[in-house]
C-alpha cells in the first residue's frame, strides 16, 4: 500500500475550498474530543422552532443502545429546504430535471418547488394524512418525488420510499411492515428503454394484501399517460389534488428526534429491514456532509446521478443539497441511453460542476474506451463524487483522466442506509488521495478496525470495520423492532457498531474498504441480502434447495451465483433455468435476478446441515482449487460435482 500514488490537493481545490488540511484536523480532533461542544455550534445551521439544550445523548452498549441527537430541539425538514431560502433563492433553480429521453427537460425554481410541495402537503392533509402517519412513494425520477418526500415532512409524516424497480410482492411487504396509510405513485416509470406500470403493480400490491392492506388513498401522478384503473374512492390524480390547494401550508414543528423517513434495506439475515432516521440529526449530517464533502458553494451545479428510491437520493439529491439552496440536476434515466454519450451530454448541457455517481456506472462507461466523453465538453467539472461499492482503481483511473481530465479530485464516499450520509471520505481541499481509498473520517466518526474476536488492531491492519461512538445522522433504530436493531449491529462486537464491511488501514491512517464480510451482495451498488433471495427461490415449485452467493463481475462489482438443488422429480433444462430468472425478477425485482445458475444434485453441507457457503463462495470465484478445509462435510462428493459443472470457468 505503501507504493499507491498520492494525488495531492489540487491548487483549483485549495482555492476554493471551506477547509485545509490543518482545519480538518483541528476540527476533527475537536470533534472526537468535545462532541458537545462541535455538534452545538454545528447543529446551528439548521433553522430551529425551539433551539436545542441538549446535544448527545447515545449508548451502544448491548441491552441499552440508544442514541439521540439535539433532543429537545424541534424543527421542519421542509422548512429548512425551502422556505429559509426563498427571500434570496425564490427564482433559483432547484432542480434541472431531465427526462429519460434527451430534449424531455424541466427547471424547477425554490417558489416552484415551495408551492407544490405545499399544495401536495394540504392534500395529503385533506386526505386524513398527519404527523406520525406513514405514507409509501413508490415513484421515477421526476420532480414529484422530491415533492412527495418534502410535503411528507412538512405535514410529519413520514415517509417510506420503495424503489420503482421493485415487484409488487416487495412494495406490498415494505406497505405492510410500515402500516402505510397512503401510496404516492405515477401512471409509469421510464428507465431507458424500459417502462414500468408502477399503478398497475401498486394494484396487485395492495390486491394481493387483501385484508392486511392498510392504505386508505393512492395518489398517482400522470406522467406517461398510460390508462390507469381507477378505484373510486381510493385512487385520486395528483393533479386533481393539487388544483384545489393553497400554495401555503403550515410546516408541523417537529422535535429533532421524531421519525423523518423508514427506507429498507437488505441485511444478511430475515427479510429488509426498516432504517429509520429521524429529523434534526439527520438534517443536520445531511447538509454538513453535502457542503464539505462536495465543497458546495452558491452557483455551482451540482449532479447526484443515483435514484430517490436509494438513501444516496434521499440524502444527496433531496434533503443535502436542497438544505443548503443548491441547485441540482435530478436525471429520470440510465447512463446509457440512448447511448454511452448520455452522462457526459447532461454534464455539458447544464454546465455541471460536481458529479457524484457509482462505479458501476463508470466501469459500463469506461467499457466502450474513451466513447462515452467524446464530443462534449467537460471543462465546467471540477469535483468527482464515488458512492456504493469500492472503485477499483482501474475504475478510478478513468474516472479521473476521462471524465475530469485530470483536473478534479474524486471524493470516494464511504456509508450506508444506515449510517444517513457519507462517514469516510475524502474533502477535496484538504484530503491527498490515493485511489481505491475513501481516506478518512469526517467529523465526529470514530472508525476502528477489529480482528473476528472484537479486539481493536492498531496502526497498518487489516479486518472488520466497527464505529466506536454515535454521529448525528445515524439510524435510530430499525422500525418496529428495537431488538433486531440491536441484535444486527451491536451484538457481533461489543459496545460498536458493525459495518458489516471489511477495511484496511494504511500507515497514514488511510481506510481502505474491502467489501462486505456478511451475507450482503453489491451488485451495481444495489444492496441484496443472501436469504432474501434465497427465500424467493425455495418458494418456486421447481427448487428444493437454494444457495445464494456473489462472485466477481466486472461491470457489476458483483454477480448473483445461485446454486440450486431441484425438487424430486423435477430435471433441470434451460428452460427452468430461464424460468427460474424471470421468477426473481418479478417476486422481487430485475436487480435481484441471477447470473448464474447452477443445478446440482445436492448442497455442501456440515454434519449439522448447515450449508457451507464458503465453499460455495470459492466455488463460484472459480478458485475451487482453495478450498480449505472440507472434512467436516457430511458428503464431500456434492463438492467434486459441483466444481466440476461449475459455470464461472
Ligand atoms: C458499500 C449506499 C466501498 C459498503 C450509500 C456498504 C462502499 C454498502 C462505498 C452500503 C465506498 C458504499 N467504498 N464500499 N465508497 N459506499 N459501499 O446501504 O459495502 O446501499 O456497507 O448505502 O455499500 O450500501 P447502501
């Protein structure tokens, strides 16, 4: 590690930035040392109802995690996004939106963004909806999702955003876990070429609930004009709802720690879990993250490439960015459509300044060589943002020469759903980067890397990433079950949270992440739980048995590798392979759908009958030919047949 390349802190970076080098370190021993102190001047950028007295108050101890932030403090998400702009941002854009198609556009000012946002809130109000209820959006790219996100907050309800590339089985199970009273959906999603009848799904959801469906209304927004099946009673058009709302709506005062969102995500255990955040501190993480991490100042136009159905949208396309009276770009397609010239297009269209993406999208990019980037002009860039897996540094290579020309530092931003914004990352006028790394810890993190007893290595090592204490926008706990909040990050090492991630550090304190050391996949930066797809799969008539693992993918970081044990009776073909495919995608979603699958007579097991993923793992990496130790299987000819037919050669 110690042979990596270091970029230096580019003359542009320093000129501009908030923050030094020298500030970063003071402010972060600060910071770790006197939390009360930092997190009370620094909770201040938010515009308070009542100011808050107390600032931290958080255990991770087993039995008794709690964690609160600014606890008597009330404020409104809503309020500080919009309405705290408006005396000098009224006719600011907001959002530049671009329709999945090239020439479909729209600019969205502040006073634009403010009145429908307040026209939705006094809808939904009208509808019965308040604070505490839960409202589901299952929506595109469109404006309307940062409005429903928004109006949701300014009335204290909250919300729960479910990936408009998700079945309806999943958009029912998140409806029902969260006991919504509304669904904010539209006629259709558009991604690329692909369309996808979200009110139509939204039907068989809530049809296939029967009597556990707990939505009285469905607001659905027209965007594509599909025919839609309306249920009197239930379903109403946005637009109707809003034509007859004041463009005022009072903003619901909100203490810092009630509820602001529930957004799922995949575990290695169970079924998606409900990570709940709440109001101040994740507002307050929110907004300090996207201007020091992005190093955000007035005028500058700023491009979160990810999708509102993810928390990198909630955090880095909503609430961030608008918290701080940016103005964004808000893209309702794919990076490569109509072709690989879409990304660098948009950039040179709005005259973009700071990109943030994942490296899935640039390994598709950087498949097609320099393709992608000729013929625009990328000269207005000077910031380059990574999020969702690790950037290989090939990756990061061409990010760096390709698209910033060899001029803008990349951010490389470490975190999770759970976590509310970026942890690990570089400040672009204060971090010397070395590629592949995400550097180190914003303010207030305390990272620490532990061996698989829980003991704390120290300096150069390499194993499992915990947080030792709280930060303000961290998850509260996970919705309607405290113990399974406790029992996933807190028990595995004592008193820390564990990431579920594996890092190494390097002689300059340097975090590199290595990937998940649990049952979770990163496949295109989309998080998938083992079990979850498994379940899926025992549940199909053709399958016995299923074992789900990730292997390397060049484009998808990873790919899903699915051994299957067929029922009796039951002889596989491709066919039943494709069959089997096409039931993944649609009882959760196409990102879930495999790579590979492969039919074999049985799964390795251990004399308990525990299926030994590990071997499976190395089975499918294609490096069966270290497999360890295997005797303590209860049948060792199951692994000579399934190295011998594997598919990954
Ligand atoms: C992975 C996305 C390496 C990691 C914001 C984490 C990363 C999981 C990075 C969370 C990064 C995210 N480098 N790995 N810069 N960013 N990850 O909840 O494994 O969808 O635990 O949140 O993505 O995925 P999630």
């Amino acid at each position: 590690m110690s042979h990596q390349q270091l970029y230096p802190v580019t003359q542009a970076a320093l000129a501009r930035t908030y923050l030094t080098n020298e500030q970063y370190l003071q402010m972060y021993q600060q910071s770790i040392k006197e939390p009360e102190q930092f997190w009370a001047e620094h909770g201040r950028r938010l515009d308070w109802i009542t100011p808050y007295t107390k600032v931290k108050d958080s255990s991770f101890e087993l039995g008794n995690v709690h964690v609160n932030w600014f606890s008597d403090g009330t404020l409104n998400a809503s309020y500080n996004c919009l309405d705290r702009h408006l005396p000098a941002k009224a006719n600011q854009v907001a959002y530049f939106w671009e329709g999945d198609e090239p020439g479909v556009q729209k600019a969205v000012t502040y006073q634009e963004l403010y009145d429908e946002v307040c026209q939705l809130a006094n809808g939904m109000r009208s509808l019965g909806v308040g604070k505490g209820d839960k409202v589901t959006i299952y929506l595109p790219m469109i404006p309307q999702a940062a409005v429903a996100l928004l109006a949701c907050a300014r009335i204290g309800a909250v919300h729960s955003v479910v990936f408009a590339g998700f079945s309806p089985d999943a958009l029912g199970s998140r409806i029902v876990d969260c006991d919504s009273k509304l669904v904010i959906t539209a006629d259709q999603a558009l991604r690329g070429a692909r369309t996808t009848a979200l009110k139509d799904n939204t039907d068989l959801a809530l049809g296939h609930l029967g009597a556990a469906n707990p939505v009285k209304h469905v607001i659905v927004v027209k965007h594509v004009g599909q025919n839609i099946d309306e249920h009197a009673g239930r379903d109403v058009w946005y637009h109707d709802l809003l034509a007859a709302q004041p463009k005022h709506c009072e903003p619901e005062p909100m203490n810092a720690e009630d509820p602001l969102f529930i957004l799922y995500t995949s575990g290695s255990t169970g079924k998606p879990k409900g990570v709940l955040h709440t109001t101040g501190g994740y507002m307050v993480w929110a907004s300090m993250t996207h201007q020091y991490v992005f190093d955000y100042q007035d005028g500058d136009v700023y491009w979160c490439a990810a999708d509102v159905g993810w928390v990198t949208g909630h955090t880095y396309i909503v609430y961030g960015p608008l918290a701080n009276g940016a103005t964004s770009v808000m893209f309702e397609g794919v990076p490569t459509y109509p072709n690989v010239k879409r990304i660098a297009q948009i950039v040179d269209k709005y005259q973009v300044n700071v990109l943030y993406t994942a490296p899935t999208a640039i390994r598709a990019l950087m498949a097609h060589g320099t393709a992608a980037v000729e013929g625009a002009n990328l000269s207005s860039l000077h910031l380059l943002g990574s999020v969702g897996e690790p950037i290989n540094p090939e990756a990061w290579h061409w990010y760096h020469e390709q698209v910033g020309k060899g001029q803008c530092p990349i951010v490389d931003t470490w975190w999770q759903t759970e976590t509310g914004g970026a942890l690990i990352t570089p400040l672009p006028g204060a971090t010397a980067l070395k590629p592949g790394s995400a550097t180190r810890p914003f303010f207030g993190v305390i990272p620490a890397i532990v061996d698989n007893e829980g003991n704390l290595l120290d300096g150069t090592c390499e194993g499992n990433l915990v947080l030792l204490d709280s930060w303000p926008g961290m998850m509260r706990t996970v919705f309607g079950d405290h113990d399974r909040f406790e029992q996933t990050y807190f028990s595995t090492y004592k008193g820390m949270y564990f990431t579920g991630d594996g890092a190494k550090r390097d002689e300059d304190g340097y975090y590199w992440l290595t990937g998940r050391v649990d049952d979770v996949l990163n496949v295109s930066g989309h998080r998938l739980g083992t079990a979850e797809i498994e379940s899926c799969l025992v549940a199909h008539e053709a399958i016995a048995e299923a074992a789900v693992v990730g292997y390397p993918h060049d484009l998808k970081g990873q790919g899903i590798y699915v051994f299957i044990a067929p029922r009796v009776g039951v002889e596989p073909s491709d066919d039943l392979t494709k069959a089997v495919k096409e039931w993944v995608r649609r009882e959760i979603s196409p990102i879930a759908s495999p790579d590979l699958i492969q039919w074999a007579p049985g799964l390795p097991k251990t004399r308990s009958g525990k299926i030994m993923r590990r071997i499976l793992r190395k089975i499918a990496a294609n490096e069966h030919d270290s497999l360890g130790d295997i005797s303590t299987l209860a049948d060792p000819s199951v692994v000579e047949h399934l190295i011998e037919n594997r598919l990954n050669k």
